[in-house]
C-alpha cells in the first residue's frame, strides 16, 4: 500500500536519507549506472587534511611478539655478555621471571646500498632493505598480550575504542563501492579479537570486515554467505527496494537513525560484494611466476603467500586499509622458550611472502603510495627466560615502514646497549600512530569524535610524528 503512494520509487532511493543513491543503487536497479564508480555518502572518499603521501595502508601483524635483538636490532654487547647479569635495573613490572644475558642465535649482516643489518633470519626481507625504514626505539605499556595487542589497535589497553583501521576509513572513506573499506585477513580471535579490527562508537561503515581467521587455513578463508542460495539476484535487489522504502517511511515519521542506516548500507555492500569478492579472492588468475615470487608453491611460505598476495588485490582495488595476521596456536611469535626453532619455523613462513609483496607493489607503482607496516604487539627481552627462551618486553623493540613517504634503507631511533629499553628518539605507540595518520593525509589531533559528552582521538592526549622517517 505505501508502495503505491510513491510518485517514484526510484527516484525516492536515489534521495533518501539512508544514501541508496550514494551508494550507487542505480547499478543495483538496472546496470543502467554500472560504468558508475563514485561513492557518496558518509563513506565517500574524503580529502585529506594535509598533504597525503599515502592513499592506503598494510599492516603485516606478527601476533606474539617478534624479537627485535633477534632481526633488525642487533646488539654486540649483548654477544659479548651472553650468561652475565643485566648491568641494570629491570622494570617494575615483568611478565615472567627472567636470568642472564642471552645472545641471539642468529647472525646479522648488512644489505642494500644503505648498509643496514638484517638477521640471517630474514634473507628475502634483506633484499629489500632499502625500501626499509626500521624504527628501532617503538615502545608500549603493557607486558600482556591482550593489552599490548588493544594498544597497538586501538591506542588503549583499557577501554573498548575504535581500531586504527576504523579511524582511517573515519577521516578518508572508501573509493570502492563493491568491497569493504577495511579488510582482515585470517585475524586472531584471541586477545582482544574482534576489539582489534572493531569500529566501537564510531560509524558503522568503519568496522573492518575479517577475512576467515587465524585458526583456518588461509585457502580456506572466506566472506561467510557470501553467495545467497535462496534469492535470486533479482529478488534481493526488489527486497533491497523494499527495505528503502520501508526506511523512508521510519526516517519521515521519527527522523534518522545511524544504527540504522549502518545495517542498511552493510545490506547494500553484501549485495554489491557478491560479484566483486569471489573474483577478489580468486588467485587463479594470477599468473605463476607472481605465485612463486609470494611462495604459493611452497608448503612453507603457501599460507601466509596467500595473505599477502590477497592483500595486494585488494590494495589495488583501493581497499584503504588492509591487515594480515601470521598467527597460529602452536607457536606464534611468542617464544619463552626454544626461542630457537619457534623464530625460524616463523621466520622461514613469512619472509619470502613479505619480500614478494613488496616487490610486487614496487613493480606495479603501488609502493609510491601504499604505506607497509611490520611488527608485533612487542619486543622480546634480551634476558632469557628458562636457559633458551625471552620473555616480553614492551619497554623497547622494533616495527619497520616501507613505501608511502618513508625513508629507506633507515634505522630510525635506537635501544641500550642491550636492547631492553627504547633510548634515542624514543617512539610511543601514540607516536607510531600519529606518524601512520599524518603520511594518509591526516591530522591526528583534528582527527576526532566526540562521544559520551567529550572528544575521542586514535591517540587520545597524546602522539607526536616522527618527523626525521619522513621523505
């Protein structure tokens, strides 16, 4: 019966408050409009504050703590005191007991026309060290995984707050209407889970839309119903014209309501994702020397090559943030002990796939303005614990950059002699974050959402770029 009351029902869409026409519902209700790709809306892509030298971003996310004197931090004094005492004080808080001084069991040696050392760990990375800028003084707060993971996500360990990925997507939008603004592939769902890729109190829109999980194989990591078996494409696109019209008549009657529209626009993505995201995550089309060059074809570094290389097909569809999770329920990068065989089993998985992808988006342009960002929730301690493992260590490690207005083949800041605290230019998880938004274009003090009765920021009251990395 309201049907019927319309003048034109078509035109009602196009101009409702829920911003069917935004997104691009005319592709939907006849193809008419299907050469259409501009989003509009409160999802539109946005200009950005400052002078943008980044237009998307990768976060390769290696879940349990990497030890940093043990790939890009070397430390001699710590070869030469192996089994001494620490020469000074330990934090006031440590997670686990620890002893003596441990060396590294790996060997570093220099790469590239900048001279940086790499451990032996990592040979493919070596290779492209000159596309690395190594900041080697990051530090935190929290010596637990699940605060330390809260932290590096969302820039607390206490409260629930919108991810970083949210607060991207928040301050540009997205310039693809068929696919999620932000993507993660096979998340952990341990310490913190959905929090870390989670939009709390801000729009919808921004929630990151994961990928499978880190307990499954990543050939095996889907869109859940991504195919709907019992419509018809033609009777979802009438039930999605149904459900508009519906909507206009709630808004009429009691005004607008952004819960709502956010279910109604996740409606009309999952609808547009039907077409675009089989053939996103298809990597039979990518020819064999690309497979090789990520490590498809290698039992070893299959997993993880197909994170990355399903990472860069959505980067180059201009998904604005993507993250890829190396995490598994046996070892992680956690390694109290047989810190040994936990880091080269983990090494050895995801080296090759990391050096692919950044050859693959330097090849292919997209390095120039894709910002790449390695690491872990935390360091290691240079201490051991037991006789052959680290215990954690927040107070000081590395995480490393590449592409988007970075400088290469840089080591950025630095720890003691050792390695267990962050000495020069010391680099706070705010900062990283502040440093992160500002190469996107974005001013992490304007960046903000007021809530509850007071602004919120990604880095709170705090964050300072690191201006010296910067090209």
């Amino acid at each position: 019966m309201f049907d019927r009351q319309l003048q034109n029902r078509r035109q009602m869409l196009q101009t409702s408050a829920v911003g069917f026409g935004g997104l691009a519902l005319n592709a939907l209700l006849g193809g008419e409009a299907q050469a259409a790709t501009k989003v509009e809306g409160p999802q539109a892509a946005k200009l950005p504050m400052l002078a943008a030298r980044a237009k998307r971003i990768v976060f390769l996310f290696m879940k349990g703590g990497p030890s940093h004197v043990d790939t890009f931090d070397p430390k001699p004094l710590l070869t030469r005191d192996h089994g001494k005492p620490l020469p000074f004080d330990l934090p006031r808080v440590t997670f686990a007991k620890q002893g003596n001084l441990l060396k590294s069991p790996w060997k570093f040696k220099r790469f590239g026309e900048s001279g940086l050392p790499v451990s032996e760990l990592f040979p493919h990375v070596a290779q492209c060290v000159d596309d690395l800028c190594i900041l080697r003084s990051v530090h935190g707060t929290n010596p637990a995984h699940g605060g330390a993971l809260l932290k590096l996500h969302t820039g607390t360990d206490q409260f629930v707050r919108p991810s970083m990925g949210s607060w991207v997507v928040y301050g540009l939008g997205t310039e693809n209407q068929n696919l999620p603004a932000f993507v993660t592939i096979c998340p952990t769902l341990a310490h913190g889970g959905v929090n870390n890729w989670g939009s709390a109190f801000l729009p919808a829109y921004c929630q990151g839309t994961p990928i499978g999980n880190a307990s499954l194989a990543a050939s095996q990591a889907t869109v859940k119903h991504i195919r709907n078996s019992r419509l018809s494409e033609d009777q979802q696109r009438r039930q999605l014209e149904f459900i508009g019209s519906l909507n206009q008549h709630h808004m009429e009657s009691a005004g607008r309501n952004q819960a709502l529209e956010g279910r109604l626009n996740s409606f009309e993505l999952a609808f547009r994702m039907q077409a675009t995201m089989p053939e996103v995550q298809d990597l039979s089309t990518e020819s064999e020397s690309t497979q090789r060059l990520y490590g498809i074809d290698d039992a070893v570094t299959e997993d993880f090559g197909r994170q990355c290389l399903l990472a860069r097909r959505f980067l180059e569809r201009d998904v604005r943030f993507v993250q890829v999770t190396h995490s598994d329920s046996e070892v992680q990068w956690d390694q109290h002990s047989n810190l040994y065989h936990g880091h080269t089993k983990n090494a050895a998985e995801v080296d090759k796939p990391i050096a692919g992808l950044l050859t693959d988006l330097k090849a292919r342009g997209l390095l120039e303005d894709t910002l790449v960002l390695w690491g872990g929730e935390f360091g290691r301690t240079p201490t051991a614990q037991g006789n052959n493992g680290r215990d954690h260590n927040p107070h000081g490690f590395t995480m490393w950059m590449a592409g988007a207005g970075v400088k290469g083949g840089y080591a950025y800041g630095a720890t003691d002699d050792y390695g267990y605290y962050s000495t020069v230019d010391r680099m706070h998880i705010h900062d990283l974050h502040a440093t992160m938004l500002y190469l996107l274009g974005l001013n992490h003090e304007r960046l903000t959402f007021q809530y509850a009765g007071r602004d919120f920021r990604l880095t709170d009251v705090a964050g300072n770029v690191a201006h010296d990395i910067l090209v």
